[in-house]
C-alpha cells in the first residue's frame, strides 16, 4: 500500500497524521478530500534538502492543486508559484505570493492574461510562441515596462518515460519552440526591446518514470545556451513522480538531484514541482452507497467518483483503493466505481478488497494532485469539501465548503 507517514492506519482506522478519517467524515460527509499539509511540507523539504547544493528555486506548480489553504502554506514555507492561467496567477496572489515569485507558463496565454500578467509585476514569462514575444514586449511598452524576464521553452523532442497523455517534450508535442527557432529568436533578441531574455525553460511531462530524457533535455537546453555566458537560468520545470503504486520502481528526489546537479552546477535552477509535493498528501474518500455482484464481478457503487477523480478514466491512472476500516478478511477482486453514467467511471478496477458493505468508507490514496482541480460538475454533481489537517496532525479544518446545488445554478442567468 503506497502509504505514509501521514496517510497511515492506527488500529486498523484510517488517519491523516492523528486525525481520524472517520471523524472529518462524521462531521463533513462524503466525497471528500483530505490533505495533509505536514506530508505536504515535508516533501517540499526534501526537494529544497535535495537540490540544496545548487541555486534552487522552487515554483510550486499551482495546477497539481490551486486550494488556497495549500497555496498559502507553500508560500510562507518560501517557494514562488508556476502559473498557467490569468486565474492561477489571482489565485496565487490571493494566497500571498509576491509577483515576482510568479513565473507564467503556458501555450495559449491570451492578450488579456499576458496584460494582466505584466501589470501585476509577475517575475518570469515562460515564452512557448514567437507571437507571444512580440505581445510581451508590445503590451509592456504601452505600460512604460521593460526588463520583463523572459525564459523560452524549449521542446527538447525526447521521449519522456510516462503516461502519453501527460509526456509533453516530444516533437509532435504541442508544447514549447523547438532548438531551430529557440537559436533564431536568441539571435535576434535586441528586437523586443522590452524583453530580458534570461534562459531556457524545459517541462517533458509529468510522474517522470527515470532521468534520462530530462538529462537529454537539459544537455540539449545548455547547449542553446553556451552562445550566451550571460543567460545563466534553466528552468526544468515538474515532472518528479509521486508513488501511486507501491511496486513501481520510481526515481526520488535524491535520485533526480543526484542525476542531474552535476549539469547545472554553473546555473541558477528553477523547479516546477507540482504532484511531487501534493499528491501523496492527500486522499479522496468516498462511501458505499451499494454492491452489486454483476457478470463475474464483485462491484461497490461509491459517492466518489470520476467527477472527483478522473485521472484513472482520462489516463488510466491506477489510484490504490484502501478501506478506512482495515479489514483483514478474505479479499475478493472488485470494481470500485462511482454513480456517473459513463462506462468509464472506474476509480478502481480489479482491486483486492475484504468485501465491502453499504456504508463502508473506503479511499482513493495519492489524490493530492491533479484531483480536486481537475474536478467537475459533471452530471450536476456538487463539487466536494476539501478538508485540510495543520502541520501539527492534530486540528483540521474545512478549506473548501462542499458545493450546494444552489451553486450549480448560480451563475445562470
Ligand atoms: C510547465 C509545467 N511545469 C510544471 C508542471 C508540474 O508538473 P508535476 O506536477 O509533474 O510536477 C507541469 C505539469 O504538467 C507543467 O506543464
């Protein structure tokens, strides 16, 4: 069981540090997340302690999950945001950061975002678009800006180990400017004016299953750079896997660290860390709501579903299935789905599980990141409360209500 410090049974009851599972949901109910914000900060230790020997700064990536309460915790543990969104970099500044600590990524930031962006001091644009230069340094000059802090993603074309889905440096990748265009825009770059073009920024994909193509990557970023003894930035950007499987052979941060500091030692890094830090804080709980023994297969109908989590539909993602009450009965090989009419509603398929009964409480583990953000309202489903237990594992508190159906239809006119 792909368990932790903080995600841990005492007594055969599930706790996140020493807050009984069972008690949030007595109070709170179900669906809902629970994060951990201890294992959160120890993980955000571990990368700092890991890169220390470098110039490190971290940007947590605010997409893994955007909650406030997360945010704000990450912030005051000292690392800036990486935002891909006009609405990522409100967030951001609502939970506290400086702007300067914001770097702003992404492949389609509209006019609008990049000016709200440059008015509000963010402190790095992650350039993937030659036209977004000329909107950066256009739109800066009109607010009487220059100096703005430009890093070019680079698509390195390697192939990441992970998911397809979520591989993002390979050359059919929509993602980034490749090496031909990079070399050309860093020739000419006096002509945005406005610009400070700083360094490379590189993202091959995420839960990186090995090191070899971000070591790819970064040789083929240095090598753009070596021209230019003064672009002395190299954003690698996420990627660092978080344990979804117990079995699975995973590099950890050390590893990382150790395989690629000695690349960088010359350069002030920027890391991007998003699910490394979150997912493993947080699980999804759900209830029982009926079983059902159907075509040779034992399933249980559950109020958590793809609406909650739909990284094992969308990805087929594996999330381990774990009751809050240990049971060490026989097991038997069950589905484990929620109430949306898809086929595709699976949150856990095929899992080992002492027979589960109406009422049981059972969790999605490793379902900090990429959950509630990716979360809808799909069928008129009520988006869940987030729940938060404090660095010291005793309090916890609500940091997201749970939605109403009232919610659902407020904004329609
Ligand atoms: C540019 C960029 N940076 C950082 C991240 C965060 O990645 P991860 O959550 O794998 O650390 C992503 C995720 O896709 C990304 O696209």
């Amino acid at each position: 069981m792909t368990l932790n410090e903080s995600i841990h049974y005492h007594k055969n009851k599930l706790y996140v540090d020493s807050v009984s599972v069972t008690e949030i949901v007595q109070s709170v109910g179900t669906p809902v997340y629970i994060y951990s914000l201890r294992r959160a900060l120890n993980n955000l230790e571990r990368i700092k302690t890991a890169f220390t020997a470098l110039d490190t700064h971290i940007h947590y990536s605010a997409k893994a999950n955007a909650n406030l309460t997360i945010l704000r915790t990450l912030i005051e543990d000292g690392v800036g945001v990486d935002a891909v969104s006009g609405g990522e970099i409100f967030r951001a500044l609502k939970a506290g950061v400086a702007p300067q600590n914001i770097v702003f990524a992404g492949v389609g930031k509209s006019e609008s975002e990049i000016q709200f962006a440059l008015e509000k001091g963010v402190g790095w644009f992650n350039v993937e678009n030659v036209r977004e230069l000329d909107f950066i340094n256009y739109y800066a000059e009109d607010m009487g800006l220059s100096g703005i802090k430009i890093a070019l993603r680079l698509n390195p074309d390697v192939t990441a180990n992970t998911h397809p889905y979520i591989a993002t440096g390979h050359g059919g990748a929509k993602f980034g400017l490749t090496a031909t265009v990079i070399a050309n825009v860093l020739k000419q770059q006096s002509q945005w004016i406005n610009l400070d073009f700083r360094g490379l920024h590189i993202h091959i994909g995420s839960q990186l299953g090995d090191t070899l193509a971000t070591q790819q990557a970064i040789q083929k970023a240095l090598d753009l750079l070596a021209p230019y003894p003064n672009m002395k930035t190299l954003n690698i950007g996420g990627g660092m896997p978080a344990q979804y499987d117990s079995q699975a052979q995973l590099p950890s941060f050390e590893m990382f660290a150790h395989d690629i500091m000695p690349m960088l030692r010359d350069y002030t890094v920027l890391l991007e860390p998003g699910r490394s830090i979150i997912a493993d804080a947080g699980i999804l709980v759900g209830q029982v709501l009926y079983t059902k023994n159907q075509a040779a297969q034992h399933i249980a109908i559950t109020d958590a579903s793809m609406t909650e989590l739909i990284r094992p539909a969308l990805y087929q993602a594996k999330h381990e299935i774990v009751p809050v009450a240990e049971n060490h009965s026989k097991t038997q090989v069950t589905q484990v789905v929620g109430p949306v009419c898809e086929t595709a509603d699976v949150l856990g398929r095929d899992i080992p599980l002492a027979t589960l009964n109406e009422g049981d409480l059972v969790v999605a583990l490793t379902a900090g990141a990429y959950g509630a953000v990716m979360s809808s309202n799909y069928n008129a489903r009520p988006k869940p409360a987030e729940v938060v237990v404090a660095a010291n594992g005793e309090s916890w508190h609500v940091a997201r209500r749970r939605e109403t159906w009232e919610d659902l239809v407020a904004k329609e006119i």
